[in-house]
C-alpha cells in the first residue's frame, strides 16, 4: 500500500498541542499520533506559527540526551586546559632551551 498524504484534522492538532505541552521530541510525538512521521510531524509544527511558539516555549521541558556538564563545569574544564597547555610549553620551551644550551656548550669545547 502506497504512502499518502493526508490532511491534518482538528483530533490530531489538538493530539499534537498537548503533546508539545508535555515537552515531547517530534519522533515521540509521532509514536503517539497514528498514521504521522516524525518528518510529518516536524513539518506540521513550523506550518503553524501558534504550533511553533508552544515548541519553542517548551524546549526546556523537552526530553533531550543526558548533560554531561553544566556550563559552569564546562568553562572551569576549558580554564585546567589552558592552564596544561600553558605548563606543557613552557616544559617544552624549558627542554628546547637546554638541549640548545647543551649543543652550544659541546661544540665550543669539541
């Protein structure tokens, strides 16, 4: 049987509005909705400017992967980073230094 497309009717916009209250992801809004793809559902929300604001005004409800870091953690990560690449430079500086020193040294008394 061929796939076609229907029309949306007031059953499955009103279906739609309370799920996108409850903060669900358009793939689980389409499990809940028979016969609607994720894609349909997607394309039925930025159809309707009144679907899109609710969309927008939920997406911190919505279900999203786990964090794994706040933004707090994150900055202080990038700060240890820089600090590391900081400490491993100089190390590295230090090393070329010495080594140019050592050359320097063996080639006046060679």
């Amino acid at each position: 049987m061929k796939n076609r497309w229907k029309h949306w009717n007031e059953t499955e916009d009103a279906l739609l509005v309370r799920l996108i209250s409850e903060g669900l992801t358009p793939a689980e809004m389409s499990e809940n909705i028979q016969g609607r793809t994720k894609s349909a559902v997607y394309n039925r929300i930025y159809q309707k400017q009144e679907f899109l604001d609710a969309y927008r005004a939920n997406s911190n409800e919505r279900k999203r992967g786990p964090m794994l870091h706040t933004k707090e953690e994150i900055t202080s990560i990038a700060d240890d980073n820089r600090i590391w690449i900081c400490l491993i430079g100089g190390l590295t500086s230090a090393v070329c230094s010495f080594a140019t020193l050592l050359i320097v040294l063996l080639a006046l008394f060679a």
